[in-house]
C-alpha cells in the first residue's frame, strides 16, 4: 500500500457542495466558495463567510424544523452560485441581454443589491413552485384518472405514489440527455469525488480523486429521491385514514404536509450518513441508483475546480467539519 493511501484515518466530512455551469460550489463549517472555469480557461474565485440564521435564533436549528431551514438556504445560495457562473456564459456571447421591466424597477426602487436579492428569492420560489407542481400536483391530477375505474382508495394511492416515483426518473433521466447539463453533472461527478478524496484521507490531487466513486450517500439527489419516498409512505397512511376524493383538496394536504415531510427527510439522511452497515446500505442504494442520471465522469479540468473548491472551505483546525 502506498503512503498516498495510507496517509490518515477515513472520516464523514459535513462539506458538500453543488454543481454549477462550468464550475462547482462548496461549502464548508463556516465558508463557501465558488469556483468556476471561465471560457479562458482561468479560474473565477468567489468567497464568503457564512451566516447561519440558527446562531440568532437557535429554535430554527432543532430536529425537523432545520431541515427546511436549511433546505430553503441551500436553494437560496445555490441558486445565487448558479446566477454568478451563468454571467461568464451568457447564452448569446454578441447581443448582450436586455434587463427585463422587472429586473430596471427592482433596481430604481431597492438599488442593484437588493433587486438582486429579490430576483433571487424570486427564482428560489418559483423552482420550489415547479418541483411541487411537477412532483406533486401532477401526480395528483393524473392519479385521480383512475377513480373512472374504481373508488378504492388504495388503488389511487398506489397510482399516485407509481406516478410520482415514474415522474421523478423520467425528469432526472430527460435532463441527463441534454447536452448541456451532461456538463454540469459531470462537475456534480467531480464534486462527489474530490469529497470522497477528502473523505479517505488521501491527498487532494487529480490522481487521487480521479480514482474515487461518483455516487455519493450524502447527495442532493439522494435527499430528493427520500422527500418523493416519504411523501409516498406519509400520503398513503394520511389518506387511509381520512379518505380524500377531490385532486384539488388532495393537493393541499399535500402541500401542508410538505415542511413535515422536508423535515423528517433530513432528519433521515442525517441518519444514514452517520452510520454504515447493511441495513443504511440498503436505505441509500435506491438514492445511489438515481446518481447515474445526476453524475457523469469529470475530466481532469474539473477535478481541477472541484479540488480548488474544497480547499478553500476546509476549517483550519482539522476534524473540526467531522459530519
């Protein structure tokens, strides 16, 4: 065995991050940066501290509530990553975009921060109201097809909870076609690897990581596919008990039981992130199988990023990031 990988013991890192356009960002204890490969070929760095709202207001950091704290921060700043590395790839490289009527009053109104800021809020909340609608509304309209067949209600929860596990992996595998995310998941592949690189102990070098697994327990993707599953088992108990016909007040039980469901997910993978043995195995496998849609190899330019990246979260007091 070399002394590359013998170099020290293997441990859970709470550092993760996202994958960009053309770039990653991480996240460490109290540090995120974005790190994202301009078209030169020089990389753009962008630091921050981060601020957690718990520190203020320590209620917002219990078991369930947190999960949906930190869900709606996460789609906050990943949305405000993917804002900053879409500026070095503008869609059409000679005519500059025009801001829109919203974007020129937000500004005259909150100045160019602010208006940034609620364009971002703006966005955060209109891809939470697609995920709903797509993975939950939709599953909800199609399932109520079947009561023209039969009023069991077992049967409508079944097709209900078919539709949105079919409809899940049918998006997941529509975008892992298209030519352009197949770039940003193979940085969500780099990402994935430079932790596990991490993770082992070895030292962070394209080699290293080059050599480590794509699929990760502790990925996005994953926690999606757990909030489709437990939103699965917590409709299907809901509506045995208390039989709902309408699609419509379907919907908003389900749109009520949604924080609830966030939370209980996170608490989950916090879970089985912590422990390992066959039964967690068998708990995240199906998370696994969906990376195969959501990560692809990275080549060594960005396995380049992903280690840039990760460096520059790492806590100077070492372990202190230990999940």
């Amino acid at each position: 065995m070399s002394k590359q990988e013998c170099a020290c013991p293997k441990f859970k890192t709470m550092c993760g991050g996202q994958a960009l356009i053309e770039g990653i960002m991480m996240r460490g204890p109290k540090k995120q940066a974005v790190v994202v490969r301009k078209p030169d070929g020089e990389l753009e760095i962008q630091e921050k501290e981060l601020r957690f709202i718990k520190d203020r207001y320590p209620v917002l950091g219990w078991p369930l509530i947190r999960g949906v704290v930190n869900f709606c921060d996460s789609m906050y700043n990943g949305v405000t990553a993917l804002m900053f590395s879409a500026e070095f790839y503008p869609e059409d490289e000679e005519q500059e975009e025009e801001p829109s009527k919203l974007e020129n009053w937000l500004e005259k109104h909150l100045g160019s921060e602010k208006a940034a800021g609620w364009i971002i809020t703006l966005a955060v909340l209109l891809g939470i109201a697609m995920s709903v609608g797509l993975f939950f509304l939709l599953p909800t309209l199609l399932g109520s097809v079947i009561t023209l067949v039969t009023d069991s209600m077992l049967a409508r929860n079944l097709a209900e909870s078919v539709l949105k596990i079919l409809i899940f992996i049918g998006y997941l595998a529509l975008c892992s076609r298209m030519k352009d995310m197949k770039r940003v998941f193979s940085y969500h592949g780099a990402e994935h690897k430079t932790i596990f690189c991490y993770e082992a102990g070895l030292p962070l070098t394209v080699e290293n990581v080059r050599r480590q697994p794509r699929h990760h327990p502790r990925c996005g993707t994953s926690f999606l596919f757990v909030v489709i599953f437990v939103s699965i088992l917590v409709s299907t108990a809901v509506f045995s008990v208390w039989p709902v016909h309408n699609a419509l007040l379907r919907f908003l039980i389900h749109l009520l039981m949604l924080p609830a469901i966030v939370g209980v997910s996170y608490e989950f993978n916090r879970w089985v992130g912590r422990h390992d043995g066959p039964i967690t195995r068998a708990l995240v496998a199906p998370g696994l199988w969906m990376q195969n849609f959501t990560t692809f190899e990275p080549d060594d330019s960005m396995i380049e990023v992903g280690i840039t990246a990760l460096n520059l979260v790492l806590p100077e007091e070492k372990g202190t990031d230990a999940w």
